[in-house]
C-alpha cells in the first residue's frame, strides 16, 4: 500500500511539474532568434523557376499598361482585362490530383484533400472578386467622360459610347426624330438631334452636334448596333445578382456537411470547377444576351426595356442551358457511339479461391488512374474504358506489392467484361 501511495504521489508531483513547465512555456517570450532569409530565397527561387511562364505574362503586362498609359487615356482597361485573363487561367488550369486508393484516414490522402481545399479556396476567391470587379465595371460610364470625344474620334471606333439615336431603328427609345425634308443646314441649326446614351457597335456616325469646343453632343447613327447603356448596365446586375445567389450555393455543395439532393447533388472537384467556370461564362455573355433581347423583342417602351434588360441579365443561366440543350436535340447523331465499356469481376486467393483477408487494389496497368478498391467480397468494378485489349494490376494496398497481372479484351463499347482473378498466394 504504502509503495502505490509513493508512486501516485510521485506520478502527481511529475504530472504537476510538466502542467507548469507547459504554462511557463506559454507565458515565456517567443525566441528571439529570426529566420533567416538564407531558408526564405531558396523556396522562392524554386517557385519562380516553376511559374516561370506566369510571371513573365503579368511581367509583359505590366511594362504594357507602363508604357502604353497617358494621362489623358483614364482608367487602363485593357491592361486590368489581360491581368484577369491570366489569374483565371493560372488558377483553373491547375490540374486536380487523382484521390490515392489508400483508406480515407491515411496521411497521403489528408494532404491530398488539403490541397483539394486550397484549390476550391482559389477558385472561390477568383469568382468572388471576378463578380465585384465586373460588378463595379458597370459605374464606369458615370466616371469616364465619354461626351469630350471629337467627332472624327467616334468615327474611327467601332465600339463607343455617346449620346445617340438611331436614323434606321424601328424601336422608340432611339429612334431619331422625323422631320419634313428641308435642307440639311437648316434642320442641323433650327432642330437638334435628342438622344440617349447608347452604345455603338458597328454603326456609322452619320451626323453631330458640336458645342463651342467642338466636342460630340448627340450623334446619329446609321446601321450597326445601337443600345441604350442602361440596356447593358441593368443587364450586367441582373447577372451580377444571379453570380452572387450561385456561388454560395456551389460552395455548399461541393463541402463535406451537404447532404446532397436531387435538385443540389453532391459535387466532384471537376464538377466544381465546371460549374464555376459556366457562372463566369453566363456573366460575361449577359451584355450579349441582353443585346440579343433587344433586337428580338423590340420593347416598345422604357418599362418594357428596363424589365427585359434585368431578365436578360439574370436569366442568363437558364438561357444559355436553354441553347445547349436545344444545340445538342438537334446535332447529328454519329453512328459510332460511345466507344467505352467496363470490367468487373471478383478477386480470390489460393486453389479453393477463398475470399481474400484484405482488400487489394485493382487498376489498369496502362492507365492507373482507372481504379478500384475490392469490397469484403472481392469485387472490384472498373469503369469508362476504352474498347480493345488492356492488361490489369492487382496490387497489395499496404505493402504496395504487385500481386498479379491479367490481361482483358472489350470488344464493344457500353459492354461489362467479367473477369475474375485468382491470386496464387495469400496475403499476408
């Protein structure tokens, strides 16, 4: 008795001297002694020769918008545009590692998923502030001064902005105003042109009002594209709104707590990726849509325009769903079809093909990426291979030890190949 009493108190005096080393620890100042940059600059130098090829984009870029940037010419545009396109291709084009066969609590797959994580990070960052940069992009023809333009400037430029209306539109929102045929001095001086902001996409400047500086006022435009800009900016926040309620949505189902539904499946890191790329896609072509709206249905007046405007734009998902479907009812059918099939089969040991103790891993030799783990029957299942003859692995999951080989032949596509495997040695 008395040598147990020794022990407890012993192992408490000991527990207590550890509790307050800990607390001294915690309570004691970090080290003084920095890192040195000497450990710094090699991993950076190593991260510069790997993203060689994208440093020198946002290099190039940057002496562009340096040298290529006046005073005069505001907000460089172009050069903000070039720097999103390179950050959107760096980012999704990064490519997704396969997930390894091991066991889910293994340390190779935790850092796998890790690295999964901090790609859907990225992805989510670059959506997020894609959708605030376009989203603020809408106010730049309140900041800009569009109307200090000359006559022979709006002329040369395919695409401009001014106050305009249209001599050959039917629509009433920009439809230049009839007058009785009198000669073209009189009716420039005695009757100005009205107008509306607009967009010009490939029509010709007819005619100008000048003020005293000989700067652009209202313009009339023959041809081409004429659209009110409120059209486009409405448009650009109707698909600004409808980026905003997705993404959210997408972030949630791809996390590991969403229990998926028929309406919000469960998403796949590819899947994730695609989706968010069609949201990206469906913002950018809602000016397009929303211009495509106009023309089509030819809104009689300013509330009809500013409902479609809005539609258009927040509806861009759902009308570009629309057209792939209708562009895939009426492709051609091919003859061929898919040329892809599958093999399934049970793995055994020994001569009495007893089931196996363990579970094996079981992959094409050629394409390893195809695999399947076997379940406590041995069955094992391998999908989306291609028609023609393959040679199969079979490999111990712990010991990473070829087991055995086999070869299999699919001879027609959407076929399911059985093929059992027998292992001559048991595991062990």
């Amino acid at each position: 008795m008395s040598t147990d009493k020794t022990n407890k108190h012993a192992q408490a005096t000991s527990d207590q001297r550890s509790d307050d080393n800990n607390n001294a620890s915690q309570d004691a100042p970090p080290p003084t002694d920095n890192t040195h940059l000497s450990d710094y600059w090699p991993s950076l130098r190593k991260w510069s020769i790997t993203h060689w090829f994208w440093i020198s984009a946002h290099s190039i870029n940057f002496l562009f918008a340096f040298f290529a940037h006046t005073p005069s010419s505001g907000i460089p545009i172009l050069p903000g545009i070039i720097f999103t396109c390179i950050i959107f291709v760096h980012i999704f084009s990064d490519p997704i590692g396969p997930l390894p066969a091991e066991e889910p609590d293994s340390e190779k797959r935790q850092r796998l998923e890790e690295k999964r994580a901090q790609q859907r990070y990225r992805w989510m960052i670059f959506a997020y502030s894609f959708m605030l940069l376009s989203l603020l992009l809408t106010f730049y023809p309140f900041i800009k001064p569009f109307h200090e333009k000359p006559v022979e400037t709006l002329r040369n430029q395919p695409i401009a902005v001014f106050i305009g209306c249209s001599l050959n539109g039917t629509s009433k929102n920009l439809s230049c105003p009839q007058s009785t045929p009198v000669p073209v001095e009189k009716e420039a001086k005695n009757e100005p042109v009205v107008g509306a902001w607009a967009i010009n996409i490939g029509g010709y400047v007819s005619t100008c009002e000048k003020d005293a500086d000989n700067k652009t006022t209202t313009c009339q435009v023959r041809d081409g594209l004429l659209v009110p800009l409120y059209f486009i900016i409405l448009a650009l926040m109707g698909g600004s709104i409808s980026l905003t309620r997705r993404l959210p949505e997408l972030q949630k189902q791809v996390s590991t707590e969403h229990i998926a539904t028929e309406q919000q499946p469960k998403l796949t890191q590819y899947e994730f990726r695609e989706h968010l790329i069609f949201q990206i896609v469906q913002f950018i072509s809602a000016p397009f849509l929303a211009i495509l709206a106009y023309y089509l249905i030819d809104p009689s007046n300013t509330t009809n325009a500013v409902a479609l405007a809005f539609t258009a734009g927040f509806a861009s998902e759902t009308i570009l769903l629309m057209v792939r479907s209708i562009a895939n009812k009426i492709t051609p059918s091919t003859s061929t079809g898919p040329q892809y099939g599958a093999i399934a089969g049970i793995v055994t040991c020994g001569e009495n093909n007893e089931p196996l103790a363990e579970k094996v891993e079981v992959f094409l030799s050629e394409s390893p990426q195809i695999r399947s783990i076997t379940d406590e029957r041995g069955f094992y299942l391998l999908g989306n291979i291609p028609v023609g003859e393959h040679s199969i692995s079979i490999k111990s999951i712990d010991q990473e030890q070829i087991l055995k080989k086999d070869t299999v032949k699919i001879e027609r596509a959407q076929a399911i190949v059985k093929k059992n495997v027998t292992i001559e040695q048991a595991l062990r």
